[in-house]
C-alpha cells in the first residue's frame, strides 16, 4: 500500500471517528427536543414580556456649525479687527461646553426639568398590557402628565434643600390640593389651592407651589424636587454631542427620550441657550472695547477743548506768528508721535483688559513707547532753541492739533464699533433644528423576540446536555452489560398501542394478545420466553434446597422465575403478565402472583379484585391455598393478586409459610412468575429471589439510571443471589436510537 493510500486511510478514520463524537451530541439534541422547544417558547415569552414592559423610546437630533471665526468685525475695517482680535474655536472645545452647566442650566430652569411626576397606580401589569405609558413634557410654562383621570399641571415647585430629591404626594380634595410626605415614618400633610401660588411653611423651610390641574379625588400623584446636580447629569446621559465626520466643524446633537415632543422642545432650548452663550463670548471682546472708550472720550473731549482754549487766547494777545520750516517740521513730526503714542496706549490698555505687564504684547508695545518717548524729547530740544515767543505759539498749536486728532480718531473707532456690535452674530450657525420623527429607537421588539428565542433554544440545549451528563440512562446494552456482568437476554420494544393507551386515565391495562399480537414487542416477549424455556434448570430450586421431599418426587424442572426492577415505573408488570400469557399459549399451566404487597397492581390487568391474595393467605395461620389462587379469563392462566396491604411485607416472605406455598405450587404448575418489588425500593424482591429458579431485571430504555440497576444488581449479589438476566423494556426505535440494531425483529402475522 502506497504512502498516501495510508493517508487516505487514516484520514477517512478520522472523519469516522469525528462523525462518531458528534452523533451521541446530535441525538441528545433531537432526543430533548420537547424540553429545548418548551425553553424556546419560555424565551420567546420573556421577550414579548420585556418588549413591552420597556416603553418606547424616541430620539431627535439637530446640527449646529462652527465657524473658524467671527467676520463682522473684520468686514468694517483691519483696524477694529486688530483691536479686537481673533479666536479659534475647534469642535471639541464647543462639545464640552454645550454639555456644560453653562448651557445646561437655563434649559432646565426654563422647561422645569428639575420637577419629577408620576402615577403611583401605574403598575407592572400595566407597563405589560398596554403599549404606552403616558410620560410628563414640559411646554415651558409647566409640567404636564397625562393619567387615566385627568391631567396633572404644576407650573413651579421649590423646595427647601433638605426636600431635594425627596417624593411627596399630591391629592385632589373638594376645596383644593393636600401635599403629603413622610418623615420618621409620620405622614405630614399640607394644603393649597389649585389655581393659585401657594407658601408652605414646613420644619425645614418654605416650600412654593403652583398647582393648575390634578386628577379627579381618590387617585393621587408623586412629585419630587430633583436637585440640580441631578437633574443637569440626568440630561447630559440623555444627550449626545458628537462631530459629525472629521474636523468638518459641524456638531450632531442627539437627545433621547420617551415622549417625542418633550425632548424635541428640550434640545432646541438647549441649541437656544449655546447659541446665546456663544454671542455673548463673541460680543465680550467688543463690550470691553466700547467701555474703554465711553470712558477716555469725554476727558479726551475736555482736554481738546482745553488746549484749543490756551491757543486763542494767545493768539488774541500776540496775534499770528509765521512759523519756519523747521518748527513746522517739527510741530508735524511730534505731533505724528503724540498720535502713535495715543494708539499704542489705547491697544496697551485694551491688552491689560485680558493679559498682566509680563506679556510679550504688552512689553512689546512699552518698548515702543519708551522709542517715541526718547524721539518726542529729541524734539523738544530742537524746539527749546526758538524764541520764546515762538516756541510757546507751536506748543500751543501742537496741543490743540494733537488733542483734536486723538479725540477725533477715538470718537471713530467708537462710532465703529457700536455698528459691529449691533452687526455681531457670534461664529455657531444653526443647520437644522429638531423635529418629531416619531421613530421608536428602542425597544427593538422584533431584536428582542427573537434574541429571547435564540436565549430559550440555547438554554434548552445546555438543559438537554446537563441532563443527559447528569442523568446518565440507559440505552446501550452491550455498555449495560459491561456495566453490571449480567447479559442481556432480551430487548423489548415499545408497543405504541399499549403506550397509548396507558396515557389514558382510568384505563385498564391490557395484554398484548388482546391489543398488539402482531407487534415487534410481543414478538419479542415471545423470544424472551422461548430464552427462558432452555435456560430453566433441570431441579426446582424450592424443591430440592428448601423441601424435605424425595428426588423422585420433586420437580425435574426450574418453574419459578421472579422478576423484579431497580425502580418503579419501568414495566415489571407488563414484562410479568405478558410473559405468562405467552407460556399460557404453549398449553402449560401458569401461576402469575402479585409479589407486591404494597403497590402491587397485577390485578388491574387481570381484572381480579386485589382481595384474598398473598398478603392476606400470609396473615392467616387457617388460611387453604387454593383460596387465594383466582382463575382468569385465560385457561391456563391463574392469578394470585397482592392482598390487603399488610403491615410488614418482608417478615411475611421469610416465614416458612411463603416457603412451603411455593414448595405446594411447584407440584401444580408448569411456570410460577412471581412479580416482585423494586430491589432498591424494599428487600422484598432479595427475599423472594432466592425461591427462584431465574431472576430477571427489567429496566426502562432511556428512563432508568444505569447506576442504580449496577447497584441493585450488586445487592442481589451481596445476598447471595444471582441475577440471570437484564430485560430491557420499552426500547424506542427512530433517529434518536443509535443502538437500534438490539432489537428483537420478528414477523407478525401477515394481513396478506
């Protein structure tokens, strides 16, 4: 064989043993299936449930844009502009400020954000049955909440610091409103009129209402003052500001909701309060300008007039003196200084508005004011050597020019500015303002469902797959007989007829023979019995250990065979009668007894009343066999049902009488069953099993716990007693039956 034949090989047993692994998995799947669907329809419940318990919830968004500037200033002229100055205002800064308590603030104090409502007679029940639930909004002038009696209106709430965030409880009454609370477990109670603004003086402070409308008497509301850390943290959860794209300047703001109109009219008062911030910090450069100069202009004004005063009058005396080219020169030079001068201080005192005398602008400017400084005293000296006469007449000349160009440059700007101010829009534009989509973002009720089914399928698996760990049943007979020792001498399927009918209340169980004589599992108890028949020893057992009776007159064949289970419920009696039943066909004589003095039911199959049975043959010292022996509707079948409940069942079967019974009954039938009680259950079956000449356990396919048989078998075998044989009942055939080759296939009779 060739190198990668081998390979072939290999990989073809590795897929097998793969398929193998995941089988056992798929059949516990498909096997479970009422319990995974009942989990799924569990989810699927819980889903709707919580879709509908949660209530709708709306969003409305808005985007605002952030210039890079403001251009009304600059637009009137490059002087103003360098007076005032530019600002750079990126999106994050703008971010962190619209959620700020600067902005935040106003929009709750106006929209009484802070004022909490609600209806105490709304409950879960009713968060579930109905779709909607009426929330508060606020129209700006009160809080409006709808309830099934009327509507609630309170236009303004205060209270004292101790009642922040406290509830109190509003009721309607025939002459007005009651304002309740509890303090110490004390119910205090206040009152006031609808309609009118009322005081309350309480222990800790005054408390101001203004209630327009309540619900009709008898149905009260909860109201509570939210404190205003609270409330502006409550909205900045609920609001969302984020910068559409990158650095694109334009900002989304989102704001979510369970009314759609409330949170529409929330953010655009909140977009009115940014944009408001926003101009007063664009018009604050400009204001502190104009109060600079409101302030220089009327001393400007008075010292123009001043100099211009001193010149007349010395003119008048002197009359007009023509001045040389050089003092014209140097009147004009000086007077270009003194007008630099006054600029440079007017920008000096503008940047000490904003910065401290160690700024570089500001050290900037003195430097160039100690320049001129130094240029205009150069000057003087020039001027000093003019006659006297002279050198007054340009002193004088030169103050009234300068003065009046100082003053007259200040009047512009002023005059400039007050335009700008009147023009300032501020650097944010409002793109789009909120609107009501009416658009439920959440709960996402379809998501939800469908989640939750998803979740009900899951956990139904891991139930399936914890179960079938925890829970190991039986259902291969070759790792039963590994398991126990003992070999399984029959498998007996599952007569659906018999199944269905035993689900039946008050209905009598019946033989194959009457109900399934063609179906594989009385085939099958027919092949058990054929087992039986050359596996039966050639002695009784009863006979030959327990009786003093001669070889020649005992029995040359076993006949008592006792069958009995781990637990109940896995169909000892179903295994017992019809096994008598087809012994009966081969014309033997059969003896069927209910071993079971407790809750022995063989004689509902028989329908045998359970009196005069082995219990009472047992308990009574004068008691004749024969009876407690009852024929049945079979010829070669009788039935010796369970009795009256005795009161110790096991004392009974170890005395000599149950002994010596079953030596008599030996000498009279062909086959004794004796069906006994569960081996983990009583000790009875321990007891009666070693009278028999063949013990037989049944267990259930899928039902019983391989351990508990293993150990039930173990105590038989601590008693002394040998188990020859497991019967496997009710085993079930179909995809889910990976060991459905176990069982006993037989030919019915044919309808053809």
């Amino acid at each position: 064989m060739s190198q990668s034949d081998l390979n072939n090989s290999n990989s073809s047993i590795s897929q097998d043993k793969e398929q193998i692994d995941l089988m056992p998995l798929l059949l516990t799947i498909i096997k479970g299936w009422k319990t995974i669907l009942a989990m799924a329809l569990l989810g699927l419940l819980l889903g709707v449930t919580y879709s509908r318990y949660e209530q709708p919830t709306y969003k409305t968004d808005a985007l605002v844009q952030i210039d890079s500037a403001s251009k009304s200033i600059s637009a009137l002229g490059t002087n103003i502009s360098e007076l005032v100055g530019t600002e750079s205002t990126p999106a994050d800064t703008e971010r962190e400020l619209i959620k700020s308590r600067m902005v935040l603030q106003p929009v709750i104090e106006k929209l009484h954000l802070d004022i909490r409502l609600s209806n105490p007679e709304v409950r879960s029940v009713d968060r579930i049955l109905q779709d909607k639930i009426p929330t508060q909004f606020s129209n700006g002038k009160e809080v409006i909440l709808d309830t099934k009696y009327g509507d609630v209106k309170i236009a303004s709430f205060d209270v004292p610091f101790a009642y922040l965030n406290k509830s109190f409880t509003l009721t309607k009454t025939t002459t007005g409103f009651k304002l309740s609370h509890t303090i110490n477990e004390e119910l205090i109670e206040y009152k006031g009129n609808i309609g009118t603004p009322t005081t309350i003086n309480t222990p800790e402070g005054k408390v101001n209402i203004l209630v327009n409308a309540l619900p009709s008497e008898g149905h009260s509301i909860n109201i509570t003052k939210i404190a205003m850390p609270s409330a502006i943290s409550a909205l900045n959860g609920s609001l969302s500001v984020a910068e559409r794209g990158t650095k694109t300047g334009i900002i989304e703001l989102t704001l979510n909701g369970s009314n759609q109109e409330h949170i529409s009219t929330v953010l655009a008062q909140v977009i009115q309060s940014y944009v408001s911030q926003n101009l007063a910090r664009g018009t604050q450069q400009t204001r502190t300008t104009l109060n600079f100069m409101e302030s220089q202009i009327p001393q400007l004004k008075q010292k123009l007039e001043q100099s211009e005063q001193d010149f007349n009058e010395f003119r008048q005396q002197y009359g007009t003196i023509d001045v040389n080219q050089e003092a014209g020169i140097l009147v004009n030079e000086r007077a270009a200084i003194e007008k630099q001068v006054s600029e440079l201080n007017l920008k000096r005192a503008e940047l000490l508005t904003y910065y401290t005398e160690e700024h570089p602008l500001v050290i900037q400017i003195n430097d160039q004011l100690s320049t001129l400084e130094e240029r205009r005293n150069q000057i003087k000296e020039g001027i000093s050597r003019l006659p006297e006469m002279q050198r007054e007449f340009l002193q004088l000349s030169q103050d009234s020019d300068i003065n009046r160009e100082i003053y007259l440059t200040m009047l512009k700007n002023y005059q400039q500015l007050q335009i700008a101010q009147a023009g300032e829009i501020g650097y944010v534009r409002v793109v789009d303002m909120p609107i009501n989509t009416y658009q439920i973002i959440t709960p996402k009720k379809d998501l939800i469902q469908m989640l939750g089914l998803l979740t009900g399928i899951l956990s139904g698996i891991l139930i399936v797959f914890a179960k079938s760990l925890l829970r190991n049943s039986i259902k291969d007979p070759e790792r039963l007989e590994s398991k126990t020792g003992v070999p399984v001498i029959a498998t007996i399927p599952r007569s659906k007829t018999s199944y269905n009918l035993s689900k039946k209340k008050d209905n009598d169980r019946r033989l194959l023979a009457m109900i399934d004589h063609n179906g594989l599992s009385y085939e099958a108890i027919k092949s058990l019995r054929t087992s039986l028949m050359f596996a039966m020893p050639k002695i009784s057992k009863v006979a030959t250990t327990f009786s003093d009776l001669d070889r020649e007159k005992t029995s040359e064949l076993g006949k008592i065979i006792a069958i009995s289970g781990e637990s109940p419920g896995i169909g000892k009696s179903f295994i017992s009668s019809n096994l008598a039943e087809t012994f009966s066909q081969l014309n033997k004589k059969v003896l069927i007894i209910d071993g079971d003095m407790r809750r022995g039911e063989l004689h509902k199959i028989f329908t045998i009343t359970q009196n005069n049975g082995l219990g009472d043959y047992l308990t009574d010292s004068n008691a004749i066999l024969s009876n407690f022996v009852h024929p049945t509707s079979f010829e070669f079948i009788d039935f010796m049902p369970r009795g009256k409940h005795p009161h110790n069942p096991a004392s009974l079967l170890s005395t000599n009488k149950f002994r010596d019974m079953l030596i008599e009954l030996v000498s009279i039938y062909d086959y004794i069953i004796i069906d006994t009680p569960p081996v983990l259950a009583v000790s009875d079956a321990i007891i009666t099993a070693q009278y028999a000449d063949k013990v037989l356990m049944v267990t259930r396919y899928d039902y019983s716990i391989e351990g508990q048989l293993a150990y039930a078998v173990k105590q038989m075998n601590k008693a002394g007693i040998t188990v020859d044989g497991i019967v496997l009942n009710d085993m079930v055939q179909g995809i889910t039956s990976k060991y459905s080759y176990h069982y006993s296939y037989a030919y019915g009779n044919s309808k053809d």
